[in-house]
C-alpha cells in the first residue's frame, strides 16, 4: 500500500522552530517530487516546499529564507526545518509525493499553530 506518514509538527510561539518530517512506505518507489502544501483556515491549499529526487529545490516567496527542505532518497524521507515562524505560517501542512506523470500522494495532514 502506497501511503505517506507525516510526523512533527505542534503549538510554537513566533519567531520559534518546528520540524516536520514525512516518509513514504516502501512500496512508494520511483517517487520523483516531494514536497510539502498548507491549508490556512478559510483558504485554499497551497505550495510551500518541493524537492526533486534530483537534488531541485522550490520554495513559496513567502517562506524563502525561512524554510529548509531536505530529503533521504534512500529511505523514502524528507523533511521541512521551519524557522522564525509567523502567525501566518499557521495551518495544516501535508506532505505529498508523486512519480512521474501520475497525481500526488497525500499525508495525513499535521497542524502547526504559531502564537504571537
């Protein structure tokens, strides 16, 4: 079963730290693009991070600077380091992950709250 466990995530006040990590079952192979989305309350889904199984990097404008994604091809992981966090940042993040030319594969969804 293809499937994505995201852990991390948590209460944090602004200008802190959290670290969200996602790892794919084993059976989640050829993955090419990972990455993470946050839904904020009242909006839409967004992009925030993503990472290629070749090393390529995107980042939202609003996070540049402030984020950090990393990925283990080896084991199927990858992380975001979050820092100097805003109020803004709030919502529920979820990992994704695709293989070539097929839909993403969705987390479960972990919410961050920033308090200011």
């Amino acid at each position: 079963q293809v499937q994505l466990v995201e852990s991390g995530g948590g209460l944090v006040q602004a200008g802190g730290s959290l670290r969200l990590s996602c790892a794919a079952s084993r059976s989640f192979t050829r993955i090419e693009n990972m990455g993470w989305y946050r839904q904020s309350p009242g909006k839409q889904r967004d992009f925030v991070a993503g990472i290629t199984r070749g090393g390529n990097i995107n980042y939202a404008e609003s996070v540049k600077g402030r984020f950090t994604i990393s990925a283990d091809n080896a084991k199927n992981t990858w992380n975001l380091q979050m820092s100097s966090l805003v109020p803004e940042d709030t919502g529920v993040y979820y990992c994704y992950a695709n293989r070539p030319g097929s839909l993403n594969v969705w987390g479960q969804g972990t919410q961050v709250t920033v308090s200011s």
